[in-house]
C-alpha cells in the first residue's frame, strides 16, 4: 500500500497497530502502518458489500448498497479507499 494511502489512514483514524506492517517513512522518520487486507474487510464492518478484479488487473470494492470505489492497484488499496469513504460518511452525518 502507498504511503498517502497508508497516512491517509492514519490521520482519519485507522488503528495503528495488527497483524499488517509498521514502518517509518525514509524521509519523515513518521511512523505508519499498512493493515492487512483482512483488518481493512473487517474495519468496513456490516458496510463491506465486495471486492472484484477488474478487467484491466486493478481492484474495486463497494459498500452493501454497491456504491464502488475507484480502481486501484491492489485489494487492500481498494478496500482502504472504502474505509476512508465509510468513514467520512459516519463523520458527516
């Protein structure tokens, strides 16, 4: 996963510890951490509806109403961007 990715995460509030990766940015030295794919599926909670591979090799996934996510290189990107939209849904209601 892509560090905007994974920092984008964090600043929204994704936990920052599990089975996925700590790391510290070569540039920053800010500590991150990359979730496996399944804590991202298990985050998105009742709200996850799915996760496909693309035609083109790229990755999507949708909520339980089928709203999808843009495509993205790897599932666990994908299912990131669902979290990230699930969670600023919560956020603004």
């Amino acid at each position: 996963m892509n560090y905007e990715l994974t920092k984008e995460l964090k600043e929204v509030g994704f936990p920052q510890y599990g089975e996925g990766v700590s790391f510290r940015h070569p540039m920053t030295d800010e500590p991150i951490y990359a979730p496996t794919l399944t804590e991202l599926i298990e985050a998105c909670g009742e709200d996850f509806g799915a996760l496909e591979r693309c035609i083109t090799g790229e990755w999507r996934a949708c909520n339980v109403e089928y709203s999808h996510t843009p495509t993205k290189d790897t599932p666990e990107e994908a299912v990131a961007c669902l979290w990230l939209a699930l969670s600023k849904e919560i956020t603004s209601i």
